[in-house]
C-alpha cells in the first residue's frame, strides 16, 4: 500500500500551478511569440550581414559610389550617351587643366 505522503508527492509533481496564467494558456502563447521574435530576430541579423558589402566591394566602387571622380562621372555620362564625344573630350581636356580651342 502506497502511503498518503508518496501519493501527495506524486499529485504536486505533476500540478502545474496555482491556476493562474501560466494555467489559462497564456504560458504558451507568450513562449510561442517569444520564440517568433529569438528566430526573428536571429534571421534579421543573419541577412543584414549578408546584404553588407564586402571590403574589397566597396573599394571597387560598391558603397563609396559617392566618392567618385569627377572623370569617373564625365565617362559614365558619356557611355550613357548623355553627352558626345565632342563635348566629353572638350569636358575632359578642361578636368586635366588645358584649354582646348
């Protein structure tokens, strides 16, 4: 026969508390969106890394696009087909510092 004690012991072991939230399913919704913003939040940083341009990127041109030269720009317009040839060397020769007449 199994005392009263052991079978009071084996009724707490497995009672979930006191019948407050945790008992009226709010428990595991809140363990549910918790979880939700952890992998969120891990993927979010998972992505921001892997859209960051790499040094080598941003050397070439990558996020230092503001920095470009003024013959850098002149050429892009003229592949672009912005200005002619005339006006490009003409734009150029001025850049380099001589007159072009």
């Amino acid at each position: 026969m199994v005392s009263a004690n052991k079978q009071r012991e084996t009724a707490m072991m497995y009672w979930s508390g006191d019948g407050g939230w945790a008992d009226s399913g709010a428990g595991y919704v809140l363990m549910v969106l918790g979880m939700l913003v952890f992998w969120g939040a891990i993927i979010a940083a998972f992505v921001f890394v892997l859209r960051q341009p790499s040094r080598q990127d941003r050397s070439a041109g990558g996020m230092v696009s503001a920095h470009r030269t003024a013959q850098q720009v002149l050429a892009e317009r003229f592949a672009r087909g912005e200005i002619d040839e005339t006006e490009f060397e003409s734009r150029l020769a001025t850049l380099h510092g001589q007159s072009r007449l």
